[in-house]
C-alpha cells in the first residue's frame, strides 16, 4: 500500500449496496478512504454514500459484465480520485445453490459472467489507474469452494477456482509492476445473497453461515495492506485447507462428509 496518508487513498469496490461490498465501504470510508461504490443497485448505493459522508463517496450503476461501462466508471472514479486506484475490490458476485440440472442453464452462465467475466472486466479496466498509484492492490472476493469443488455449487466453486488461479497468477506477473494481488477466501458469510438461497446445500447445513460482513471488511482491509496471495479467515478453514495440502488423498472424502448429501 502507498505510504500516502488515508484521506488520500481511494477504493473501487463493486457489489457495494449490500453486504460484504457496504461493510467494506464503510470500513474504508470509516478509515478516511475516498470510496467509490458500484452495483445495480441504485438506491442502496446513494443510502450508502450518505453513511460514508459529502465528498468521500461517488456512486455508479455498473453491470461488471459490461466492460464499456467499466470502463466508462472506472474513468469517473479516477475523476473522483485525483487519477488514483490503491485499491480494486471485485466484491460483486453471485451464488445459485441447487443440483447441477436442476439449475437454469441461465443461472450457470449468469454465474460465470459475473463471478468470472466480471472479475477479468475489472481488473483490465483498472490497470491503468492501478499502475499509476504506488502500491496498488488488486483484491477479489474468493471462497473456500474454491479449494475444492463443492457439491450443488459445481458452478459457483468453478468460478472461484478461476478467482483463485486468477489472483495467483496475476500476482506473479504484476509483482514487478509494484501491484499486489490477493483475494479473500471465506466460507459461508451471513450475507442476502447467502440468506436467500431457496435451496440449502449440505456443506451450508454443515458450517452455517456464521462469519459476518463485517469480519471480511476487516479481512479486506488487512489484505488491502499486507502481501498474502490468499486470505482465510478462520481456524477451520485454515486447517482443512493444510490437510488437504498435506495429505491430499482426505480431501475428497472430507467433502463427501461435508456436503451430508441424503
């Protein structure tokens, strides 16, 4: 991260009317932070930016897999900024939990346009703004079915595999370039997107959801300033990611017991 003072900085975060996107905005903005928010969601944008305060937020409506308009916000942040970007969170993101055919075949491929498409979208949109502050940070919102893929999230686990192989490889090849690349790799978080979900996958009935948005805001803002490729939060989830590391032949029975499928 740069060495300039907070109130200089400035966060891209898209997804950020609700959420792990509001709290992290917050967060930043808490943290003198200029924050510029990005989602469909219009009205929870402007109630979030009147938390933030006059002059510390700009707001857009942006479809991240629209690279024009990408393109066109990034542009109007940079306006915002003083042609600043320390940080690009790809934060918006979507989950369709449910057997493979038993989800619109419209659902998996809104999937893998946002999670996916939306991800690379953002990411070269935001070089320039990014290359052009010191010490920049590319962060992305991963998961932990990104470690393995996770039953009637077949889909979803898949677009967070490319997150993850995504984050590693950019992080390689940016690292001359003084920009940081990371990602942030949870499981299931109280959030709408979890909460709504009609269908319960079994890995959901066995860890709950019990991280908050706000302990990921915390996460973000320490990856925001740290050098990890990955981030974990939890003992939990450190630990079945070691073992799967260290003895892999357990990780596919540990995820059969898991998922507690009938």
């Amino acid at each position: 991260m740069s060495r300039d003072s907070a109130n200089d900085q400035a966060i891209f975060i898209t997804g950020a009317a609700s959420g792990i996107g509001r709290e992290t905005a917050l967060l930043f903005g808490e943290r003198g932070f200029k924050v510029g928010l990005f989602d469909l969601n219009e009205k929870g944008l402007a109630e979030v930016a009147a938390e933030i305060g006059a002059g510390r937020a700009v707001t857009g409506v942006l479809d991240v897999r629209d690279f024009a308009a990408y393109q066109k916000a990034v542009a109007d942040f940079g306006a915002f900024s003083g042609g600043r970007m320390d940080v690009l969170f790809n934060c918006a993101g979507v989950m369709r939990m449910g057997p493979f055919p038993d989800t619109s075949i419209d659902d998996h491929r809104l999937t893998l346009e946002i999670n996916v498409l939306g991800v690379v979208n953002g990411i070269y949109a935001a070089l320039g703004l990014l290359k052009a502050t010191p010490g920049a940070h590319i962060l992305s919102m991963g998961s932990a079915s990104g470690i393995y893929g996770v039953p009637d999230l077949a889909t979803y686990s898949a677009s967070k595999c490319f997150v993850r192989g995504l984050t590693e490889a950019l992080s390689l090849e940016f690292e001359k370039q003084g920009i940081t690349v990371t990602d942030i790799m949870p499981l299931y978080v109280n959030t709408p997107m979890v909460q709504t979900q009609a269908y319960r996958a079994g890995s959901l009935k066995t860890f709950g959801a019990r991280l908050t948005p706000r302990q990921i805001a915390e996460v973000a803002w320490k990856a925001a300033h740290g050098r990890k490729v990955h981030w974990m939060p939890g003992l939990l989830l450190k630990g079945l990611n070691y073992l799967g590391g260290a003895v892999p032949f357990i990780t596919r029975p540990t995820m059969k017991l898991i998922d507690k499928r009938k």
